[in-house]
C-alpha cells in the first residue's frame, strides 16, 4: 500500500480549548477520501495543518513518505500538495487561462509575479499548451478568454481546481467545493472531478458539508467530533454509523 499523505497524532489547542485530539488520518495513492463533521468539529484546523498554515502543537504530516512538519505551505504545494479554497479566491482582472498561467508560473518559478498580474509576462508556446489541456481536461476549454468576474460560481469553482491542478499535484485537497452551489451544478463538479482523477490519477481529500456529494464521491471517510475522530472506515459503513447521525442530529440523508 502507498500512502501519498499520513498524519498521525496531530493535537492542536487554542486558549487551552482543544480543537483537534490525537487525529489521525491517510490517504492511499490514487484514492478518494472525505471528512465530515458537524461545524466546529476541526475540519479546517486540520486542514490548515495538512497544508502548513498551521502548525500542530503535536503530531506528524508525512508526503510520500517524507516528514514535511516544518515545511511551509509553499514549499507543500511543489512537492505535490494541491488545494482548493471553501471561498471562491480568483485573481481579479485576468481571464481563465490567464489565472491557470499565473499558476504555472508560481509552479514553475518563472517570470515575476507581479509582471504576470499586469499581464506583461509574454507566455510561452509550452505554458499555454499546458493551460488549456488543464481546461479541456475541466470541459471548459470555451471560457478561456472570459473574465473570471464573468464567471457563474460553479465555473468559478472548476477554475479554481485547474489552478490547483496546474500545480501538479499528486494530493488534492478540496475545502468544500460544493458550497453555494445548486444539486445540478454539485453534480457537474463531481462527474468531472472523476473524471479529471481518472486521467491524472491524483488522490483527493475532500472536506465537504454535502453528505450527498461525500456518498457518491468519496471511497472512504473520516468524521470528526469536537476535535476528535468519531469513525472511519468505507463511505457507505460510516454514513450509517448510529455515532455519526448522532453527531449530525439527524439531519442529513443519503440519496
């Protein structure tokens, strides 16, 4: 078995208020793993930790293998940690594939950053090549020369995976891509997440408030209480755990 993340043991507390007990969590290469929990549960906390925002009072976060506690976000994200953000966070006054450029050069740590924002960052035959396979990829190849403030947020919200994915990521983190959006456009970004993974063959951890969207996605699940984890196990097994209905009150159904 070839874990691309393990974290093991990771405590953190704020104010002496424990936000995350003893959690421990992994993903297999390849694989498709959610978490869920009622709000406040450390969701985010625990994602801050995986990416290097936040750094665990306790606890270690290995990449393939690889220790990667006292890297910073930065360095995470070259080694093949991708993520989304819960808020859609767009660069302003680029197009599509310019905002995947703008990717791809940080990725690559060519040009200068703030040349590319003003757009006087000439890109490359090669540069573009790989931007719009990354849109073709998301089936929105059509929007390439539309403004991102032109966007529907369901667009916006695939614009915001082909950034991550320019980035090449052997992990990708999802922070609840479904919010704000309807059960059509939830389903769109699902079938084409699958199908992006199949082809990339990436693992994705996917934090999500849609048990619906975690049902039919995700292989396996972890579930966090009160900073602490309730269950694990295959998706089906924990969404019919009588703890985890508890933890949600009852109020979601699978369907």
């Amino acid at each position: 078995m070839t874990w691309v993340l393990e974290a093991s043991g990771v405590s953190v507390a704020f104010a002496g208020i424990r936000a995350l007990d003893d959690v421990s969590v992994s993903v297999e290469a390849g694989e498709r793993v959610g978490l869920i929990g009622p709000n406040g549960a450390g969701k985010t906390t625990l994602f801050n930790c995986l990416l290097g925002i936040l750094r665990p009072d306790a606890g270690r976060v290995l990449l393939n293998g690889v220790d990667v506690g006292g890297w910073p976000a930065h360095r995470r994200a070259r080694a093949g940690m991708g993520r989304t953000f819960q808020r859609v966070e767009l660069f302003a006054d680029t197009t599509v594939r310019e905002h995947l450029l703008i990717a791809e050069r940080i990725r690559n740590g060519t040009g200068a950053f703030w040349k590319d924002l003003i757009g006087r960052g000439r890109p490359t035959p090669g540069e573009i090549a790989a931007c719009d396979e990354v849109l073709e990829l998301l089936g929105i190849a059509e929007l390439a020369a539309k403004p991102v403030e032109s966007l529907s947020l369901g667009q916006s919200r695939l614009v915001e995976v082909g950034r991550a994915l320019m980035t090449g990521p052997q992990l990708l983190l999802l922070d609840e891509p479904s919010s704000g959006l309807d059960r059509d456009e939830t389903q769109v970004l699902a079938d084409t997440l699958r199908s992006v993974q199949d082809t990339r063959g990436y693992a994705v951890l996917l934090v999500e408030h849609d048990v619906s969207l975690v049902a039919d996605f995700t292989e396996r699940t972890y579930v966090l209480d009160s900073g602490a984890l309730i269950a694990e196990g295959p998706t089906a097994d924990v969404l019919a755990d009588p703890a985890v209905r508890r933890a949600y009150l009852g109020s979601f159904e699978v369907t």
